[in-house]
C-alpha cells in the first residue's frame, strides 16, 4: 500500500515537473519575438541584419528620439489615447443598460433585437466599409473623431452585452425587489446595487474593447486621412514604404504601442481573469 501512494506521488510530481516545462517552453515561444523586436528597437539600421546576429552590442536609444522628433508620436498617442477611451465609456455604458434589459425585461421582439446585437459578431466588418464610406462622405463624417467612435462602438459592444447580460442573469431577483421595496428607482437600482455587482465583469469587458480599439487599423485606415487623427498603428503603416522599412524606428513605436496596454493589464490582471471565468459559466 505504501510503496503504491509512493508511486502514485512520484507520477504527480513528474507530471507538475513536465506541465511546468511545456509552460515554460510555451512561454519561451511567445516572449522571444517580443524580445527580438526590443533588441531591434535600440539597434541601430546597420547591426540589425548582420549575421551572426549580435544582439546586445551597438544598443542605443536613437530609434525611440526618431519617432518622438520626427514622426509626431506624442500626438499619436494622444489621439488614440482619446479614441480608446471614449469609445470604451459611452460602449461599456450602453452595453450595461442593453444588458440589464434584455436579460430582466420580457417584451414582443426580444429576440429579433437581441439576434440584431449579434449580428456585427457575424458578419465580417470589411464587407461594411464600402457602404459606410459612402454614407460617411454624403455626411461629412470622414476624418471626424466622433465619426470613428460611432464605427468602433458596433465592434466592442455585442461582445460586451454578452459577457454582462451572463453577469446580470447570475443576479437574484430578490435583490432587486428588495432595494425596490427600499425606494430605488430604476436607475438607483443600476447604479447603485446591480454596477458594483457586475463591476468586475465590466472591468474585463472594458479591458477588452480599449485593446480591441487601441490596436484598430483598417478603419482608421479608410475613413481618415492622416493629420490629427492619426492614430499609432497609422503611424507605424506610413514609416513604411516599399523600397525602404526603418525596422528600427517601427518597433520603437511598437513597444510604445505596447507599454500602456501592459500597464492596464498588470493593474487589472486579477479581476480580468476571475471575470471572464465567471462570465463565461454565469447564466
């Protein structure tokens, strides 16, 4: 019996052993192009591609002064610092009170609206931009910054009414009748009882649309045409041309595309994770 639990310790330890080694050489996978993309950020063009490679030697911070001086990356940043989070408010907030009543009220057509917040889910939203960009210059909306959030806003909120219509449906009805009994009104009840509820479900899903629109492309894109609106992956699209690619200059401005999205995730990386597991059995 004993040399049998003996045994049975030993395959558990080498199976955590082998676990540990598979995440580890996952890991490995994932983090050294990130990790080449650094070194050729503080490289200069000429050691880049020399062989055999020499990837601590010749580092410098010359690429990261070039884009800041030359590129206008500091307006970049702040415009789609800008777009990023009012996108993601007025989405998250719409997306909580569309949540909250499609998954507490019963009304003729239920269904058919909640089909039609699917919908952007469904159909590719390159299939769309024709059309848009016809309306958009009939309305004068191209290179407008209220114009881009309303074309971000259907690619973040039916993912978000999901995931919070999963959160609100986990929410007894008791306590709703109770603050009701209190004296809440309808909008008390949201803000005050049901928001701090669901609050770790919205900081995921907010996490998730600032990413989804801070590393937007095509749309930008299209319906701007540079200027004030140029956001930093149109930034790194116009460093390249097609006879000549600064590498250097480009991952510099990739790394600082990167830093603001890594620091939202190290704050929030606990709640994001619980939640999006809860999110995804709740309901």
């Amino acid at each position: 019996m004993a040399v049998g639990m003996k045994n049975k310790n030993m395959k558990k330890k080498i199976f955590a052993v082998i676990k540990q080694v598979i995440m580890i050489l996952v890991s490995a996978y994932m983090l050294v192009p990130l990790l080449w993309g650094f070194l050729t950020s503080l490289k200069p063009q000429n050691l880049i591609f020399t062989y055999p490679p020499k990837f601590f030697s010749g580092l410098t911070l010359e690429n990261y002064k070039h884009v800041f001086e030359t590129q206008n990356l500091g307006q970049n940043i702040l415009s789609t610092l800008g777009l990023a989070c009012i996108s993601t408010v007025i989405g998250i907030l719409f997306a909580t009170f569309a949540a909250y009543i499609f998954s507490r009220y019963k009304f003729r057509g239920k269904g058919f609206f909640i089909g039609f917040v699917v919908c952007p889910m469904l159909i590719p939203g390159l299939v769309n931009l024709i059309p848009l960009f016809t309306v958009y210059t009939k309305l004068g909306l191209v290179d407008n910054f209220f114009g881009l959030i309303l074309l971000y806003l259907p690619s973040v909120m039916p993912f978000s009414i999901m995931v919070l219509q999963n959160y609100l449906k986990a929410i007894p009805f008791t306590l709703e009748e109770a603050a009701m009994i209190d004296g809440c009104s309808r909008f008390q009840l949201l803000t005050k009882i049901i928001l701090p509820v669901i609050l770790p479900g919205v900081i995921a899903v907010a996490m998730i649309s600032f990413v989804t629109i801070w590393n937007e492309f095509i749309i930008t894109l299209i319906f701007t045409t540079g200027g004030n609106l140029r956001t930093l992956t149109m930034g790194m699209y116009y460093m390249m041309s097609k006879n000549n690619v600064n590498y250097g200059a480009v991952c510099a401005v990739s790394f600082v595309s990167i830093v603001p999205v890594l620091i939202i995730f190290l704050i929030f990386r606990k709640q994001f994770i619980n939640s999006m597991i809860d999110g995804a059995i709740k309901g």
